[in-house]
C-alpha cells in the first residue's frame, strides 16, 4: 500500500462533447494493481452521485461531471497533496 502523502493528486476538468468530465491524476502505479483505486471509485461515485471510470493510462478517476473543488477538498482530508489543475 502506498502511503497518500506520497501521491500528489492533479484534478482537473475536461470537456468532451459538450460536457464536463473530472480527471483525477497523480496515483501510484502500485495502488491501480491492488484494490485501493476501485474501492476509491466506488466510494467516489457513491458521494458524489455520479458515473465514473478508471483508466489504465496514468492510472487515472475519470467522474462525469464537474467536481473538481470539492474532490480537491476531499482528497486534501484523506492526506492526500491534492492541486486543482487545468481550466
């Protein structure tokens, strides 16, 4: 298990056809082989009421929807050195 101060979180909003999608980047590669990031998902989808992903490349949270200031928040709770990034 890899320690959350050691993962500097990037969150950030993109927009794909339209709407607003939130890419949370910056996870040990490490923590995507165990069941530490679906386990996250869940929890995150479940909060936040919405549909989510992970994907491989990074590995990376990707949530419908623009959430970035509160998952920043919510990171920065669970010890994680969480930066808003992006427009």
């Amino acid at each position: 298990m890899v320690d959350p101060k050691d993962q500097p979180l990037r969150i950030r909003r993109e927009q794909r056809r339209g709407k607003f999608v939130t890419v949370i980047t910056g996870f040990a590669p490490r923590s995507a082989n165990s069941n530490e990031l679906p386990e996250l998902l869940k929890q995150l989808k479940s909060k936040l009421a919405t549909g989510g992903t992970l994907d491989d490349d990074g590995p990376t949270i990707e949530l419908q929807g623009d959430h970035r200031d509160r998952l920043v928040e919510h990171f920065k709770k669970l010890g994680y050195p969480a930066k808003a990034s992006g427009g």
